[in-house]
C-alpha cells in the first residue's frame, strides 16, 4: 500500500505534537512563564495541553479517531496562539528559545498553517488542493 501526501503529512504531523506534548508534561514548569496571566491554573491548563498533544497525535495515526484528532489538533493550535503571542509581546525570555522577532514573527505567521495542516491532513479540508470537476478521485 503507497501512503499518500495526506498520509505523510498525518506521521509529520504525529512526530511533532507527541514530543512536544511530553515536554509540556515533564518540563511543564518552563511553559508557565509565556502564559498569559489572566489564565487560570496555569500549570495544569500546560499539563493538558501536553495531554491534548499526545492524544491528538495517537489520534491522527488511527483511522476510527482521524478526523477528530484533525479538528482538535487545529482548535489546539487556535487556543495557544495567545500563549505564543503574550510570549512575543511580554519580553519574557526561555532559554534556550531565541527572543528576537525572527523566531516570534516566522512562529505567529506560521500559526494558521498550524490550524490547517492537521485539518487537511485528515480530509477535512481541500482547500487549497480542490480537485477539478474532471478529475477522478
């Protein structure tokens, strides 16, 4: 069986978020710091988002589970995109991340292909790989 774009985007994609989601677990103390602070609980809510990314990332490589996986790993990357912008504006410095714009600026404009890529991967999206009307599926 050949794996298609799709495919490979979804193991892409699981290689990323399964370990970053254990950094969030066992070093969830280095997260607190690019929380903003009107958030509550701010050690558990980087506990379970570490949590969110090991399971979204079982998920993407089980095909029962897919698709919700897709649609829960872009609502993931919707709701810490404030995190990575308090980090960007706050000045707070985590080394070893650097703390210049050419990490934060790259790292917020790459926050919507964050969104969608697990949602194409997982066909819930074409956009922006519709097929023509002719084409064979």
């Amino acid at each position: 069986m050949t794996m298609t774009a799709r495919g490979y985007r979804r193991l892409v994609i699981a290689a990323v978020y399964a370990p970053f989601g254990l950094f969030h677990i066992l070093g969830s103390h280095g997260f607190l710091a690019i929380m903003p602070p009107m958030i509550p609980f701010p050690q558990q809510i980087v506990i379970f988002t570490g949590l969110c990314e090991i399971a979204g990332a079982v998920g993407l490589l089980l095909p029962r589970t897919r698709r919700l996986a897709g649609i829960m790993l872009a609502l993931y990357a919707l709701c810490v995109w404030p995190a990575n912008l308090y980090h960007a504006l706050s000045g707070v410095s985590i080394p070893p991340l650097p703390s210049s714009w050419w990490y934060h600026g790259p790292r917020l404009l790459l926050q919507p292909v964050l969104i969608w890529a697990p949602l194409w991967a997982t066909g819930v999206v074409d956009w922006p790989f519709r097929r023509s009307a002719g084409s064979a599926p």
